[in-house]
C-alpha cells in the first residue's frame, strides 16, 4: 500500500541521476524503512519498490535524514515534507532529506561498519581480521562524489570511498566479490576494500542484497579519460605534428594501463575460478550478440547498412578455434574507470554494466571483454571532438592516427605482461568489439543523438577488418 512517503519519493526518484527508470511509466510505488541512527539527525533507509506498466519491478535503496525544520543549507538534498504527529499527538511535519548529501548524515554508516553491527535488516562487514582490522575513518563526515550515475559515493577524508549501490538484486555485487579476493592478492592495481554492507531480502530465500562497500581513497590519482582526452587535444593542436612527436603523446600511459590490465586479470584468473570455453560457450555468444543487434535495430535504423556484415562477425566466433581460459573479469572496463597515480594504474568498479541482471555479471567471461572495452574507449577519447566538426578530414586522420597508436601500445603493454598478444587475430575479440559498438548506438541514439557518428564509423572499420 502507498505511504504519503511513497508519494514523495514517486515525485522526487525520476528526476534522481541513479534512477534507472526514467521515462516508464509507474504504476505503483511502496515503500519500507527501519533506522540507521536516531542521533541528530535521524537517518533512516528505505527500500522503494517500484511496479511499473509494463509488470517490471525494480527496487530501490534511499537513505533519508530527517529534520524537525526545514534546513536552508540543505536545499539541493531536500526531498519533501511528510506528515506527521507529535508527542502530544498534535498535526506536524517532518521534513525528509537525501542523507547522502546531508553530511551530518554520513558518519553512522562507518561506526556500524567498523563495529561489524547488525541494524534491523542490516548487516556490516568490515574486511581484515580482528588481528589485523582494516582501516576504517570513524567520525569523519563524507563528502558526495557529484559525477557519478548508477551508484552514489562518500569520500571520507583522504582514507575512503563508500559506495552506495542504489538498485537492489539479491547476491552479492561483483564489485565486492571481486574486491575481497583481490585484496588478499596485494595486487598494486586495485583500491583495497575496506568492508561492505548487505541487507536482507523480504523473501526468506533469496539471498542478501549488497547495499554498499568501502574502498581505500586514492589519493592524487588522475581520471584515464581526463587524461586520454587532454592528449588528444593537444594533438589537434598541433597541426604539423604527429601523435608520437606531441608532448602530451598518450602511448605510454596506454602502454603501462594494459601492463596493468593483464596483471589484475592474472590475478583473477589465480584467486577465482576458472573454466575453458567450449564449443557451447563459443554458440551461446554469438548467439546473444546477434539477439542484441537485431534488438539494437528497433532503435538505430542506421545498424541496417551493416547487419550483414555484423552477422558474419558474430558467426566467425560460434567457429572460432581459439582457446579460451574464462574467468571473472572487470565486465566494464574503460577509460573513466581506471586512476593513474604516481606509481601506476588503478582498476575501479568491478561490478560490470550494471544494465545487465547480476546473475550474467558474475558469470565467467573472456578477459577480451576488457580488453574491447578498452580499445573502444580509446576510439572514443580520439573522436569525441569531430562531433564538434564531423567533416573535418584533418582532425579524422589525426584522430584515427591517436586510436591507432593507443590501442597498439596497450595491446603492447597486455602482451608484455601477460605472455599473451590479446589483439592479434583474434574473431572473439573483433566480436566483443563490435557487440560494445552496437550497444553504444543505442545509447547515443537514446542520449547523444549527435554522437551516434562515433560508434557507427566504428562498426563500418570493424567490419571491414581494418584495424
């Protein structure tokens, strides 16, 4: 049954950047809470179960603190007003608020953490031993990460994240699965996890949901697409020079990411488990690539020029002869998710896209995914500025010559690393790359109309067996 709760969060969700349903239609909304913390402010957490038209159900996870007044330097957090009585049973109101941007709000959620406390349905799992505990900030305030979309981030300090996963399935997030084995790898590649928080599912047999997890902050990093894009600029900059001769040249930072890469991939091949891919594995594959394009053709009219071709890419994996070692990989590899610091890269956000159901995510899987993700990305930071200019053949040649040259460096750096040249003749991976093109087409289409140039020229050289 709907709450007057409910309805304020029916009227506030949408407009939230994390909330996956935008532009459905809801036909109904209910919510349930319990509280984290009743100090000042009070701070209570909500599951929002959203049905919609359709007969889809997605629940929701909405931290709410709550005030007895309205409070003018928390308007951009405010959510609204709820009645209620008071003590003398008399009309009032409280007035709700996002507690992931109330700072006053955000210390209970480490002092639970650190304690390894159970609050209502909730249970907090600190990482280490009591031996060797990790190291987790008690009493620092956390201050909201504004860039983010699926999820919603605390930094505490200048020690830890705290990762908030909004859209609730039973299981445990790859993220974390993946964290806690990493972590007793040491490998220099990854942020160590610090803890992570589940919650009971109302239905006694499904299993847990994980609410949120705590990483190491790391400190002086700098954004992979920050920096890829930069180069890329100065490239363009520089009308007489060629990639390898700008002083911004990216290739070795491309070099040293794909060093990097195979290293967090060897590592997940040692600590989790491992299967080679079969002749099945190969047909379900290619199967499901096909089934997303021809999907993918309902909303991009323009993938009809390459469908045949595209099926012949996808045919050539259901035949490849390539030996496969599956393992857990990172599932959304690209350049936003990786830091470069001063001592090297580091690999974040193993819960892969989180558009696919967790069951698939967590599913074994060819480290080529990454790998193709990655060469997408780089194709994407050398033409993310001709959408500004699409007919400049100048900037075109430049940018090809940028994505060219990094994506060979990483595919370097992976090889030299790992023993294994992750770029040569490969169908599989020819595949993966043009199945991350095509889901891309769809998202530009339904968000960046403007920018659906860059993965359609992208399956026209995919397709054509160009490099």
């Amino acid at each position: 049954m709907s709450t007057a709760l409910a309805e304020v969060l029916r009227d506030w969700m949408p407009h939230q950047r994390w909330f996956g349903g935008k532009g459905r239609e809801w036909a109904d909304v209910s919510e349930e809470g319990f509280f984290l913390s009743r100090a000042e402010p009070v701070l209570s957490v909500h599951r929002v179960r959203v049905t919609y038209t359709d007969g889809a159900v997605e629940t929701y996870l909405v931290p709410l603190s709550w005030r007895a007044h309205p409070e003018e330097d928390l308007n951009a957090a405010f959510i609204g007003a709820v009645p209620a009585k008071d003590a003398e049973g008399a009309d009032r109101e409280n007035y709700a608020y996002d507690a992931m941007r109330d700072r006053d709000a955000t210390t209970p959620w480490l002092t639970q953490l650190a304690a390894a406390a159970t609050v209502g349905p909730m249970h907090f799992h600190p990482a280490g031993s009591q031996t060797d505990p990790a190291p987790i900030p008690e009493g620092v305030p956390g201050d909201i990460v504004s860039t983010e979309q699926s999820n919603t981030s605390l930094v505490y300090g200048q020690d830890a994240i705290f990762k908030l996963f909004r859209r609730l399935e039973p299981g445990l997030n790859p993220d974390v699965e993946i964290g806690e084995a990493l972590r007793r790898t040491e490998n220099p590649h990854i942020a160590p996890l610090l803890g992570y928080v589940e919650i009971d599912d109302p239905d006694p047999s499904a299993e847990p949901a994980t609410v949120a997890m705590l990483q190491t902050f790391v400190r002086g990093a700098s954004d992979g697409w920050r920096l890829a894009t930069a180069s890329v600029r100065d490239l363009y900059a520089e009308g007489d020079l060629h990639a390898d001769e700008v002083g911004g040249d990216f290739a070795a930072d491309s070099e040293r990411l794909g060093a990097a890469t195979a290293s967090v991939h060897a590592d997940l091949a040692r600590v989790l488990p491992t299967a080679p891919a079969d002749r099945e594995w190969f047909t379900a594959t290619a199967r499901g690539m096909t089934e997303r394009l021809e999907a993918a053709l309902g909303v991009v009219p323009q993938l009809e020029e390459h469908l045949a071709a595209l099926r012949k890419v996808y045919a050539a994996v259901a035949d490849s002869p390539e030996e496969v070692l599956r393992h857990r990989v990172h599932g959304d590899l690209h350049l936003g998710q990786v830091l470069r610091t001063a001592t090297g890269w580091v690999v974040l956000d193993f819960e892969g896209e989180p558009a696919r159901p967790l069951a698939e995510r967590r599913q074994l899987d060819s480290p080529l995914r990454d790998v193709a993700g990655m060469l997408r990305s780089f194709d994407y930071a050398a033409r993310h500025m001709l959408v500004e200019q699409p007919d400049d053949a100048q900037r075109a040649y430049r940018a090809q010559e940028w994505a060219v040259r990094n994506r060979g460096a990483f595919c370097s750096g992976y090889s030299a690393a790992s023993g294994m040249d992750p770029c040569g003749d490969s169908p599989l991976l020819r595949a993966f790359e043009a199945d991350k093109a095509v889901y891309e087409c769809v998202y530009e289409a339904r968000n960046r109309p403007n920018w659906l140039m860059i993965p359609l020229q992208s399956l026209s050289r995919l397709t054509a067996g160009e490099s």
